[in-house]
C-alpha cells in the first residue's frame, strides 16, 4: 500500500493505495462519489472523466498511486460551479441525457469546452466531445445544450468587454513520475531563442497553439556540436532516431511530409501531416512545427519542437548538450489522452528514446527502436515500474 495525498473535491485526503487501483475505483468504493461512472474501464468511452488539476482526464486509467499531491474534481464537486449549473439546465431542456450514465463525463468536458472554447460551433463541440460515447446517441441534444451555453456566455462577453478565464491547467510534471534523474520540466519561455522567422506561438499557419500541453528535456550526446547540428540540418536522419516515425516523400531542408504510428491501448494511431523546418546556425538552435491527422480516429494534432546544442564536455571528449522543448495540442477523440500525466510522461519517453537513439546513431551503431511504433501501452508500464522502483529506492 502506497501513502498519498490528494485534494478531492477541495477537501485534503490522506489515504493509503494498491499501486493498481485506478482512480475511478478509488473515487467510488473509498471515497463513495459514485456519480463517476465506469463504462469500458480502459479509456476508451470517457464516461469516467474527472478533472485532475483543472483538466478533463479518465480517471479509469489514471492511478491515485501516481497522482500524490494532486487536485480531483468529480461532477459532485461541481455542484456549486456556475458553469456547470447552466449546462446542467441546458442538458434538461435540450433533451441532452436519455438514461444518463454518460451525463457525468459529458458534464465534465462539456464545462471544459465551454471554457476554453467559448466561440466553439458545432463541428468544434462534435470534435472535442468525439472522446465522450453515449450509448443512447443522444448526441443531438448534448450539441445544443453546449453549444447554447458556450454562445450565452460568449454573448455576455461581448456585452461585459470582458475576456473568458480559460482553466488553468496546473502542470502535472510536478507530480513524481518521471524516471529517476530526468526530470521534465515546463521550460521557460525564454529557454531557447528562437530563428526571426517563427514568433514562439505560431505554427505553419501562424495560428497560435490554445492550452498546449508544454515540456522539455535537455540531455548530452558524445559528439561535437557541429556533427550533431549537421545531423539536425538531415530530416531523414532526424525522424529516423523518432520510434514509429518516417518521412512519407523526400525532404527538400525546409519542408518535410511524415507519419508516425502510436499505440494507445487497443487503438493504433497513425498521424500523417506536414511541417516546416527553420534553422539558425548563428544561435545553433531550429524549430520543426507542423501539424497532422489521425485518418481513422479524425484526431487533429498541431505540435512544435524546438531546439538547441550548447557545447559540453572539454577536448577530447567534446560533447554537446541537447535541449529539446515541445508543445502540442490534440483535437478530436484521442485529444483527452493527451492531457494527462501519463501522456506528459510518454512524451518525456519519447524524447528520452529520441536522445537514445541519436547517441547511437552518432556512434554509428543502429538505432535502439527506431521502426518500432511508439507503444503507449508498453511505455505507460514502464512508467508504473519506474516510478515504483524510485518509490522503493531500486531505481
Ligand atoms: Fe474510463 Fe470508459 S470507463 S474511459
Ligand atoms: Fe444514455 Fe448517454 S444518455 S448513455
């Protein structure tokens, strides 16, 4: 049993855990908020779906084992809450719920969208809510009562001349999940100096990236700067050390078309899309942003990566030290994945797989997983195991 502290509906609670327990069954049988319902128990259907520091999560797959420290919101903690007050009354008079086991998940995301999304249309709500199943199908009416919500508040806005607070999203790299000694921290918005060409929001489109979810790794790899920015400069070499990830037509240094194959649970996800690559030799630092989709699951992602080698280590052994920054921002019915810890944790993976294999890849040795697809399934393992071996000191 493992001793933890969480802040559930804004009462602290000090409870002792089976490392398996998953948050839903914690919620319900410890904690007796059963108005969380479990439908697939393996994230898949959304009707579990709770805030964990401030954002939508399926509390099915997440573990109270590794969430110390952290703040829970059931739909019962919302009782009070002005927003979800008026989608409830909206979800009533628009037919929104038939038998209602999925109104709580529905609930929880439907003030999320409203929030952060308060111009949303229908296509935007059918987008973000496609992680949400009702079996009633009573989709129709859930719309309306959203979207009436959503444009209520909008108009009140406009009357006030005042902004919408989106939620704030504490970071869940504060939580002890990463594994020992690589620690990844949301970096600074000043970390790397970014090329003219690029303001730090844009993507290709120049569109800024809403609510991305942020994080960095810096990590050393034994070869001299100038070898690693020539590695960088190759974009064929630089998707080969990313596991699951190829270029799908040739690269021309400024442009690059790729896909890359990640497993979560039961579903495989293959985003295809295009990006641009930005270089600046003078501070010796890049940016590749871009954007994809999922065709099977319709997910959008917007990501950017950006880059830069300091010198490290002293003649003869140069080295140089590599700090990576990468935002996304997931929408459609894989985005709720992305928000967690354990997505937040596998990205650190990826990136740690990405610093891996580049090392070999400069020792000309073959890379460790490179045509391997990025198995979320695998990896959320070996965050459990690693964080459990940290726990008890055999890390
Ligand atoms: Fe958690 Fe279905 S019960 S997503
Ligand atoms: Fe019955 Fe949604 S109202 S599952």
């Amino acid at each position: 049993m493992i001793p933890i502290t969480l802040e559930v509906n804004g009462r602290p609670i000090e409870a002792r855990v089976e490392p398996r327990q998953h948050l839903a069954d914690f919620l319900r049988e410890e904690m007796l908020l059963t108005a969380t319902h479990l439908g697939c128990e393996h994230g898949v259907c959304g009707a579990c779906t709770v805030l964990i520091d401030g954002a939508p999560a399926r509390s099915c797959i997440a573990f109270p084992a590794m969430l110390d420290g952290a703040r829970i919101t059931t739909v019962e903690g919302l009782a009070d809450d002005a927003v979800a007050g008026e989608l409830r009354e909206a979800f009533m008079d628009e037919h929104g719920l038939q038998c209602g086991f999925c109104t709580p998940g529905m609930l929880v995301m439907a003030r999320d969208i409203v929030l952060r999304r308060p111009q949303a249309d229908d296509d935007v709500i059918r987008h973000e809510l496609a992680g949400n199943l009702c079996r009633c199908t009573g989709y129709v009416g859930i719309i309306r009562a959203i979207r009436k919500v959503a444009a209520g508040r909008e108009a009140a806005v406009v009357t006030r001349g005042t902004v919408l607070t989106p939620p704030s999203y504490a970071s869940p790299l504060s939580l002890p999940l990463s594994p020992a000694g690589r620690t990844p921290v949301d970096p600074p918005a000043s970390a790397i100096a970014l090329p003219a060409e690029l303001s730090p929001d844009a993507t290709p489109d120049d569109e800024p990236l809403h609510n991305p979810v942020e994080l960095g790794e810096s990590f050393e790899v034994p070869a001299p700067r100038a070898t690693v920015w020539a590695l960088f400069q190759s974009p064929e070499q630089v998707i080969a050390c990313l596991p699951g990830a190829r270029l799908t037509a040739p690269s021309d240094g400024r442009s690059l078309a790729a896909e890359m194959v990640v497993k979560l649970g039961p579903m495989q996800a293959a985003f295809g899309g295009t990006g641009r690559i930005v270089a600046d030799p003078a501070s010796w630092s890049g940016v590749i942003d871009g954007r994809g989709v999922d065709s099977r699951s319709a997910t959008q992602l917007r990501a950017r990566l950006a880059y830069r080698l300091d010198e490290a280590g002293e003649a003869p052994r140069e080295a140089t030290r590599v700090t990576v920054e990468v935002a996304y921002v997931m929408q459609g019915p894989l985005a709720q994945m992305s928000r967690g810890a354990i997505a937040r944790d596998l990205a650190a993976r990826l990136t740690q797989s990405f610093a891996a294999n580049l090392a070999a890849h400069l020792k000309g040795e073959a890379p460790v997983a490179a045509n391997a697809s990025l198995d979320a399934g695998a990896l959320a393992w070996s965050v459990v195991k690693g964080w459990l071996a940290r726990l008890f000191g055999r890390g």
